[in-house]
C-alpha cells in the first residue's frame, strides 16, 4: 500500500491492476484529486506528477500576457491629445 505525496491518503491498488503497471503511469489520486505518477513499484510509491504542474503553469503564464498584452494597448493609444484641451 503507499501513500498519496499530496494528501497522505492511503492508495490502494487491485493487484491485478498492479500487475498491468508500469513505472511512470499516471493515477488520480481519490483523496485529493492529484495526478501522481508511479515511481516505484516494489514498494508502490508514488510522486506528484511535474508535467501538469508545467502546463498549469503555462495556462497561467499565457493568462498573464494577455492581461499584459491589453494594459499596454490602451498605453499605445494614449497620444496626450486629451490634456491638451
């Protein structure tokens, strides 16, 4: 049995499942909702899985431009025409 890194929550595996698995695979964790991967098998254990982060992380970050993006439009059409009246 092993651990979820995010939760603690103990995972449990069918061993036939176990069987199937491979080192790498991805699981959900049923506590938290996390994407692991498994990291070893003998003993199971398992790790946060970075590549999602990474995307998330991305997802974020592109958010991020298109705000910036539209902040520095509205400074390009600014020309000070207005405070000459």
């Amino acid at each position: 049995m092993a651990t979820c890194p995010e939760c603690d929550i103990e995972i449990e595996i069918d061993e036939d499942d176990l069987e199937e698995m491979e080192v790498g695979d991805p699981w959900v964790c049923d506590g938290c909702a996390s994407t692991l991967r498994i990291a070893a098998l003998d003993p199971l254990e398992f790790d946060v899985d970075d590549d999602e982060d990474d995307e998330d992380d991305e997802e974020e970050k592109s958010e991020d431009d298109d705000v910036e993006e539209l902040d520095g439009d509205d400074e390009d059409d600014d020309d000070g025409d207005d405070w000459d009246e």
